[in-house]
C-alpha cells in the first residue's frame, strides 16, 4: 500500500487471485482503512483472477464508504486475464462498478490520483481560497519573536501566480522558501522511471 500526503487518501495494490480463499483476508485489509480514508484507490493490475466472493467483499467495501461519502476508485484493471475473465465487465455485473460511470475505473494509478486531487481541491478551495494568510497566522511563525517577524516580513516578496502556472520546477538547489497565502498548489513528483505522483 501506498499513503499520499493526504492521510485522507489510501493506495492498495491487490495482487495474486482474489477468491473465497483469500475473501477474509481481502475484507480485514480493506475493513481497517476504509471507515478512516475519503479515498480507498485499488490498483488491480497484478490481480490474475476474481470470483463472485471477492467482488462481494469489495461492494460492501464500496456502499459502506459510499454511506459516508467516501469512495472506492479502481484502477488498472487487466483488459484480460489467462482465464479469459473480463475484468472490468465482471466488476460491473457484480454491481462493483457503476454501468455508465467512468469516474470510479481508471487506466492507470496516476489518472485516478488526478481525479482525486482534483476533488480534494475543489473541497480544500473553499476553505482556503476565501481570505489570504498573514506571515503571523502561518506555520512558519509560530514561537517567532516580533522582531524575527519583522526581518521575515521585509524579506518576503509577494509573488500572484495565475492558476496552472509553475511556481518552480525540480532541478538544479534553491535558496527559497514558498508560503501559500491564498489557493492551493499540486506538487507533482517523479516515480521510477516514468510516470509521476501527485500530492
């Protein structure tokens, strides 16, 4: 499994064949996480089968999150399996997956990480984006004396930096220090030798 930033957000790769076997296994891993996350993503990409068991742990998994306005997000589901299994077919017979909705199944880990970013942003801009911090109110000030703020604040420049621009890109070291103010800012890290995380 893999945590993101956001303690709110939760990436479970399943692996192997996911049957009666393995079913209470399956329900205690995803049992423990799901009443504490927004978002329980499942990367499918090495799950070699599934039977009827399975799925049935995974729609409780999924109207049990669903009850409290989490979600269960799928992604990289096998297009097919040696058994001749289709996947995500299967998963929408079973009542996994809703029939029409794209939002739930996506390609790859990183297309579902968007999705859920772009939600947890949409909710976090109003909150933060109504009124701009002061140096005072943020983080980096507490337990600072009034002077020590004073030499902070006739440090900083006021940077507007219009929506989707970069602020700074990885590479070469810098010998800045960024304070949001105002608005949200995607951080986007590189993982292996391709594809990317967002946080």
């Amino acid at each position: 499994s893999m945590e993101t930033a956001s303690a709110g957000i939760l990436v479970f790769e399943l692996q192997g064949s996911l049957f009666f076997g393995t079913a209470s296994q399956l329900q205690a891993a995803l049992e423990s996480e799901c009443d504490r996350r927004k978002y329980l993503i499942l990367s499918m990409r090495r799950v070699q089968s599934l039977d009827v068991t399975a799925t049935h742990v995974l729609e409780q998994i999924k109207d049990r999150m669903e009850g409290r306005g989490a979600h269960l997000v799928f992604c990289d589901i096998p297009r097919g399996l040696p058994s001749g299994l289709k996947m995500k077919r299967f998963l929408k017979d079973t009542g996994v997956l809703p029939a029409s909705s794209k939002a739930f199944a996506f390609r790859e880990l990183n297309d579902a990480l968007d999705w859920v970013e772009g939600r947890v942003m949409a909710e976090a801009k109003v909150e933060r984006n109504g009124v701009a911090r002061e140096l005072r109110e943020m983080e980096v000030a507490k337990g600072q004396s009034a002077d020590a703020l004073a030499e902070m604040e006739a440090a900083l420049i006021l940077r507007k930096v219009k929506a989707g621009k970069k602020v700074f890109k990885a590479g070469p070291a810098g010998d800045e220090l960024f304070l949001v103010r105002r608005g949200t800012v995607k951080l986007t890290l590189p993982v292996g030798k391709k594809g990317q995380v967002a946080f």
